[in-house]
C-alpha cells in the first residue's frame, strides 16, 4: 500500500475528527464572553427601553380602584326550631338552611339583574364605549372584582375606574342592590321557612273557606246533633293532619334516601299505622241518614283545614320573627370613598419590564451574532 493511498484513507476520519471538534458545545465562558462584548449596546437598549416602557405607562389614562367591605346577614339559630318538630315533615320543606350564605351573596351581585341596574344607573354602555349590552356587563364583571374571606367571612367589592368617584359610587350601588334582592328573594332560612309558610297559609285559606262554605249549605238535623260531630271531627281533623304530615315527610325522605333504608321502613310502617286508625274512625263514625252523613263529613273537612290554618299561622308568625331578628342587614364596615391615588398603570412596573426584556432581546442578539463569528458560513 502506497502513502497516498494511506493519506487518502485516513483523510475522511481526520475530516470527521475535525468536525467534532467544531461540533462541540458552546460553554458558558463563550456565551458570557459574547454579552459582555456588547454589554454597552445591551445596557443602553434596556435603559432606552426601560424609558419608553415609564413614558407610555405616563400617557395611559389613570385608573382608581374604589373598595368597599360588607358584613353579610349572620345565619343564627331559628327560634322556631322547637315548634317546628311538631310539623314533622312539614318542617322539611320549609327550607334547610344554608350553609355558605356569603357565596350565595356573591353570586347575587354578579348576577345579570344586579349588572343591567347598574349598567342603566350609571350609563356603562356609554363609559365603556360598548354597543350591545352583554359586552358591557362583561366589562363591567371584570371592572368590579368581589371576593369573600375564607377566615373572617366579609366580602370585600373594589370597583376599577378611570372616574375615582364613580368608582366609588358603583362599589357602594352594589350593596344597595345587594339590599334589594336580599328583599325580595327568600335567601335566609327564616325567608324560606316564611315564604313555604306564607304560601301554604293562602292555600289553606282558600279552602277552608270553601268548606265553611258547603257546611252551611248542608244544614243539620237532631241526628247529627246526638252523633256530636265537634268532638268527632276535632279528633278525626288532628288525626288526618299527622297523616299528611307522614305523608309529606315520606316524600321528603325519598329525595336522599332509597326505599331500603331503616328511616324509610320506620315512616312507612308510621304511615300505614295512621292510615289504619284513621280508616277505623272513618267507619266507626256511621250517620243516621245520608243527610247527615254529608254534614258529618263537611264538618270534618273544615275541622281539618281549620286545624291546618291554624298551624300554618303559627309558623309564619313564627318565621317572620326569625326574619326580623335575622333582618336582612347587610352591614358595611368600609364605604368606598373616592381613591385619592391611582392604581393603575404602575409606571415602574411598566418600565422596568421594558428594560428587563430589552436586555433579553439584546443578549439573545449577542449570543447569535457571536455563534456566526465562530462558524461562519
């Protein structure tokens, strides 16, 4: 084999040798050596940045943040507890509490009813320069941030505007309308247990008053006297009111619990015990003649709704007086006053960002512009 030949073969992997030498990563000496090659170009971008970033956040318009704190309705013990027990399952639908009133409030005043009042009170749709009215209630959830304390449990409402006194004005109108749904919507316990009861009372007015109406119409005879219907229907109306109560808790139940369970069981068998005596009564108590038989039974029906009435007022009385203790008072502990401050831009965040990323740029543009001096093309 000739030298020649030798160099020819060993030429490639000397070529390749080379190549890998070439190849190998840049440390971190170069890099450093390629930034502080430019540094003054570097540092005088950033602080040119740096003062274009101070001097655009100086022409944006200012924005004022207005805060307000508000103590929400306390949920207290009702004082009709006890007397509620005597409803059994009647108590059940009159209202079970609530157990995190504060996000209820929260989402009251972020509801669409409260946005459009203050979106027509305050002429949002002109402030904000928008055209449909979705679009400024949109604007106008992002203007006006309402949080609640996890430990202390007041809700806090700041309100951004570039008008400090309208800014101020909007946190404030936010606990008025906070005020009126509060009002005029059954939020509490107390406003629920007196609106169930305010609607069952209407009801059972309606119908006893029919009832009174057909025992008039029924007139009554000596028979019906010496069958002494009063003390019969007092017994048979308290007798099917525990019946529709069981029969009301039943359905109650069956929301949360399966047929199978022992709670269901026990009302069940408590039902059918009632339903049984009360069938019993029914057929023990038979008139002398059919007249007096549609007295009996008119008289019982109104004995039961009266029965009804009277339990129903008792618990309304009784939930209206927990709602006025409880009152819907929605307590401020901080009125939003006009910011004397902006808050919004922050001039030297603005230009100390612009000079942060400046001085990104420029570096990256050092280190490249020194990769293509050590491999040029």
């Amino acid at each position: 084999m000739s030298m020649n030949d030798a160099n020819s073969k060993a030429s490639p992997r000397d070529s390749s040798s080379s190549w890998d030498d070439e190849d190998d990563g840049i440390s971190l000496s170069e890099l450093a050596g390629a930034i502080l090659g430019q540094w003054k170009i570097i540092l005088a971008g950033s602080v040119l940045a740096g003062a274009a970033g101070l001097g655009a956040a100086s022409l944006m318009k200012p924005v004022f943040t207005a805060r307000t704190v508000v103590m929400p309705p306390q949920q207290q013990q009702s004082s009709a507890a006890a007397a509620l027990g005597s409803l059994g399952a009647l108590a059940g639908l009159a209202g079970g509490g609530i157990k995190s009133p504060v996000d209820q409030y929260i989402a009251l005043m972020q509801s669409a009813t409260v946005s459009d009042r203050l979106i027509d009170r305050f002429k949002l749709m002109e402030v904000y320069e928008e055209e449909f009215r979705s679009v400024a209630r949109k604007t106008l959830l992002t203007k006006a941030i309402i949080t609640a304390g996890k430990k202390d449990g007041l809700i806090v409402v700041e309100v951004d505007d570039h008008d400090p006194k309208r800014a101020a004005d909007i946190a404030n109108a936010y606990v008025d309308e906070l005020r009126l749904m509060t009002n005029t919507l059954a939020v509490s316990e107390a406003q629920q247990r007196r609106r169930f009861f305010e609607q069952q009372l209407e009801v059972t007015k309606k119908r006893l008053t029919e009832a009174q109406v057909a025992l008039q119409e029924s007139g009554f005879s000596a028979g019906v006297l010496r069958a002494e219907p009063k003390a019969a229907a007092d017994g048979y109306a308290r007798l099917r009111a525990e019946v529709t109560a069981a029969e009301v808790r039943l359905q109650t139940m069956r929301r949360t619990l399966a047929d199978s369970a022992p709670e269901m069981q026990q009302q069940q068998a408590q039902l059918e015990a009632l339903r049984s005596e009360l069938a019993k009564l029914e057929q023990r108590e038979a008139a002398p003649s059919s007249k007096d038989a549609g007295y009996i039974g008119r008289y019982r029906d109104y004995k039961y709704q009266e029965t009804l009435f009277d339990l129903y007022a008792k618990q309304f009385e009784l939930a209206r007086l927990d709602e006025s203790r409880e009152g819907g008072l929605i307590q401020v502990v901080d009125v939003a006053t006009a910011p004397d401050r902006k808050s919004k831009p922050k001039r030297a965040m603005y230009a100390l960002g612009a000079a942060v990323l400046a001085g990104l740029l420029l570096s990256v543009r050092a280190v490249v512009i020194g990769l293509r001096a050590r491999r040029p093309l």
